[in-house]
C-alpha cells in the first residue's frame, strides 16, 4: 500500500524494511499514530477502506526484555530504527546488551506490575491497563480507541473482551522487539513476541510523526 510520499506501508522481515524506511527519511508509525489513523478512518464515512482496520502492523514502539523479568516500553525507539539485515538477532530478536538496556528511556515494569497479561480484556481493564496507557500516550485517546474497537469487534465478531497483552521473552539475554498490534479479527491486541526476521512483518513509513496520518488515507489502496 502506497498512499502518497508522505505515507507508505513496507510488507516483509523488519530487518530489511526498516532499513528501507529510514533511508527514505520515513519514520515508523507507532501504536498511537496508529490508533489514531483507524479512530479517524472509522469517523469519516468516505474513508471505505478498511487496510488499516483489516491488517496487522509492527510499530515505531518496542519492547525489550531484561532476562531477570524486567521489561522496558521504548516509544518511538531509536534502538529499533537502527535495525538493518546485518543486525546480530537471536530467537527473531534484536540482541541488546546490559549497557543498552539501562541507557533506553522507556518506562520500565518488574513483572508483577504489568497488571493482566497473555489473556483477552475487558473495556474497564484495557483502560486502566499499564501498558496500554503507555502505548496509547493519552488516556483520552485510549478510551476513545478501546470503545471503537469493541463496537468493531463486536459487530463484526461478536467479541466482548478486546485487546489483549500477550508478551513473551526467548531468551536469556536482553532483547528487543516490536510493538505489535492486531487487526480488528485479532480483536486488536498487543503482541511482543513477534520475530522481527519474520517475512510477514508489516509497518507504516510516515514523513513526520506530527503528522494526522488519518488525513493521509486514502480509499485507492
């Protein structure tokens, strides 16, 4: 899918396509650009198309994973952005040394507060949900996104919890991986285990995160 120069999707292993995305002095939509852009395509009734609602994305957003059960959510990671074919990976992951991990600024969580995980949410328990409020930047838009999506999935599929948290670390050294988020029939949910070598990875380039990318849709993908 390619909308314009300003907005453009790179289908393949993010080893390789976020190498491409930089390059085109792109940067990686991230889970709130993200809800944004499928908030704003379910508002506006000339917006038919439904890609952004219908497919999965990586994102801009990663997550890393510290063996001892520390986890850190890195928004808009540089760490990610640096990403090329010849990156050192281990188990479909960036390999991410002690120094890296303490340096990234991201907001931090032992697992015991990380509230819910690796199983579907309610509307009441996403909104209050630690990580998501993370991702999503803004509690408003948060709420907005968490009640759009369920009248979608549940018009759709039936669905009354939304939204899950699943994460899952592989390794024993820290590790980085992208901030995945579903399509509506995965009832949007938030992954962090995705290999990010895998050839079905799948991300936004955008020319500014300041953008309203919403603005950018178009009904020709």
């Amino acid at each position: 899918m390619e909308v314009n120069d300003s907005y453009k999707e790179f289908y393949g292993p993010v080893t390789k396509h976020m190498h491409a995305l930089v390059a085109e002095r792109m940067v990686p939509l991230s889970v709130a650009g993200l809800m944004q852009d499928r908030i704003e395509v379910g508002r506006d009734v000339s917006k038919v198309n439904r890609h952004l609602m219908n497919n999965y994305y990586d994102t801009g957003d990663a997550i890393v994973y510290h063996p001892d059960g520390r986890i850190k959510i890195v928004l808009d990671s540089q760490l990610l952005r640096s990403i090329t074919p010849k990156s050192e990976l281990r188990d479909g992951a960036l390999v991410v040394s002690d120094d890296n991990y303490a340096a990234a600024e991201g907001v931090e969580f032992k697992s015991g507060d990380l509230g819910r995980i690796n199983s579907w949410l309610s509307p009441k328990e996403i909104k209050a949900h630690p990580v998501w409020q993370v991702l999503a930047r803004d509690q408003a838009l948060l709420d907005e996104y968490t009640d759009y999506i369920l009248a979608e999935a549940n018009e759709s599929f039936g669905y009354d919890v939304v939204m899950g948290v699943f994460l899952e670390s592989k390794g024993y050294e820290p590790q980085l991986r992208t901030v995945f988020i579903g399509g509506i029939a995965n009832a949007s949910f938030m992954g962090g285990g995705n290999d990010i070598d895998n050839r079905g990875g799948r991300l936004i380039g955008i020319k500014s995160r300041d953008q309203n990318v919403g603005d950018l849709v178009s009904t020709n993908h």
